[in-house]
C-alpha cells in the first residue's frame, strides 16, 4: 500500500521536474514582460483563460513589479488602491479586481487601436533578430503583386545576400549622394553603425500602379515613413519570448559579442515604441506571421 505521505521516489523526482519548469516558465514571462515582448493585459487574459499556466500562476506582486518602471513601493500603493492581496496569483483575481487591473494598465500602458481604413502602403518594422526579413520574403514568394521595397545599405553583404534582392549595397558616398538628391524615402544609421534607406521611386510607381507596396524597415525608418504619409499601416514584428530573441540572435552567428550586445539594447529600446504601431503579429511561425501580415496588407 502506497503512502501518501511518502510518495515513491520517482513521483518526487518528476513532481520537482514540474515545479522547475514552472518556475522557469514563470521567470521567461517576467522577462517579457519586463522588455515588452508581451502587453501586461496580454498576461491577465492569459491568466484568466488558464489559472494554472505561467501568468495564472505568477504572484501578483512579481506581475507588477516586472512592469517597467514599477518598483516595490508603488507596486504597494497600488494594490491597496485596486484592494488587491499581495498573496494573491494573477489567475485568482476576482471580476472587480481584474477589472481594476484591467483599466490601470490601459491607462499606463495603452494598447493600440488600429486606424480606420487601409493604405496600400504597410511597413513591417521590429527588433533585431526577430525575424522581418525572413517574414518579408515569404510574403514576396507567396504574393508576386506586392512589392517588396529593396533596401540601400552601406553594411557589407552577409553570407547568401545578393545584390538587387536583399539589399543595394553602397559605401557611405553614395548613400550620402542619395540622401541629397532626395532620393530616399526615408533613411537611419542603425545600431550607431551602419546606414539604411528605402529607394522613393520604385515605391512611388508602383503606388500609382495600384500595387501595394511592403517596406522591412527599422523603427527609425518606420517614424520618418508615417510622418511623410500617416496613412501608412505600420506593423509591428514580435519575437515570441524575449529568450528567443536572445537565441536567434545569437544563433545566426553574424555578429561578435559586443555588437550582439549592442543590438540587444537597442532591440529593449525598440520594444518599448511598440505602441506607435497599428497592428502587432507574432513571429512564433514564418508561414503564419507572413500570412496575418499579408491579410493586413490585403
């Protein structure tokens, strides 16, 4: 007879197993929520759809104070304010009490609402590493009457880039003509190192062909397009955790750890202007991100 007591040892391994997990589950959505990979009020619905899951499961106390700019003593002051426990989980907010939440969020982190209307111009903008040029390119094969804008770049070609098809490849005397002659759309230096533009003619014929028309660009880049047309639909590329952000950055293997480390914090600075965006899609598939990108677009 088995005691219940003293379970047999093999279910107190496997039950340690699961509360390991659980805890690193617990500790990757505190990083998102911290860099902004997912909305606080993504968590509460999360939370209210499975109490036991990472967000239902989270202390309401570490929930707030992963928020960024929230500290312990305005954590406090708020859960008295909202009469909210410190003990209580994120999955075990009653009705008011997630209501509550619910309305302080979106007063200090506002979701965003999408615009009436579409234009035929959409930007796809985002962090590095999260994936828009791979998005971008499965968006071209599947949809030959979109045009995919060609950026000018004075970085040098990674391996497998081809001139013409991934990049216009030019030293900084070219870019800078470029620049002069009004030529480019919009254009940045990005990572504090390299330059990247967007070609205006291609993009302005086939406008007027009635082509709609796809630019991959920066958030910078993004900024500059919206405000030469803000009937641009801009969207905003996210990365599905912030660790596999970390992981394909790291994976490709084209940058060495001090630029890694700089596109890091700029990728923190980019997911924190997200709200500028009309629409967010996920990139945890590419055939599914590049088809909710193209619904946007259509």
């Amino acid at each position: 007879m088995v005691d219940a007591q003293h379970p047999p040892e093999v279910d107190r391994a496997a039950a340690s197993r699961k509360a390991v997990a659980a805890r690193r589950a617990r500790a990757s959505l505190k990083r998102d929520i911290a860099t902004r990979v997912v909305r606080p009020q993504e968590v509460l619905r999360r939370a209210a759809a499975d109490s036991t899951g990472p967000a239902g499961t989270m202390r309401i106390t570490e929930f707030l104070t992963a928020l960024p700019a929230i500290g312990e003593g305005k954590r406090d002051r708020l859960l008295v304010e909202l009469e909210i426990s410190p003990v209580k989980r994120v999955g075990g907010l009653g009705v008011r009490q997630r209501r509550a939440l619910c309305a302080w969020l979106d007063t200090r982190f506002p979701e965003p609402t999408p615009r009436a209307g579409r234009s035929r111009l959409v930007v796809l903008a985002g962090p590095t590493a999260v994936g828009k040029g791979t998005v971008a390119a499965q968006i071209k094969a599947e949809h030959p009457a979109m045009l995919l804008s060609v950026s000018a770049t004075t970085r040098p070609p990674r391996p497998g880039e081809v001139e013409g098809e991934h990049y216009f490849f030019v030293d900084d005397a070219a870019f800078d003509r470029m620049v002069a002659d009004g030529e480019l759309l919009e254009h940045a230096t990005v990572h504090n190192r390299y330059r990247y533009g967007t070609p205006r003619r291609p993009i302005e014929r086939a406008l007027a062909d009635g082509r709609t028309v796809l630019l991959e660009i920066d958030l910078q880049g993004a900024r500059q397009v919206r405000r030469a047309d803000p009937s641009a639909t801009l969207v905003f590329l996210l990365p599905p955790t912030w660790d596999e952000l970390v992981s394909r950055l790291v994976g490709r293997g084209t940058e060495d750890a001090e630029e890694r480390a700089r596109r890091l914090r700029t990728a923190r600075a980019e997911l924190a202007a997200q709200s500028e965006f009309d629409h967010f899609v996920v990139n945890d598939d590419v055939a599914r991100a590049a088809a909710e990108v193209a619904a946007l677009a259509r």
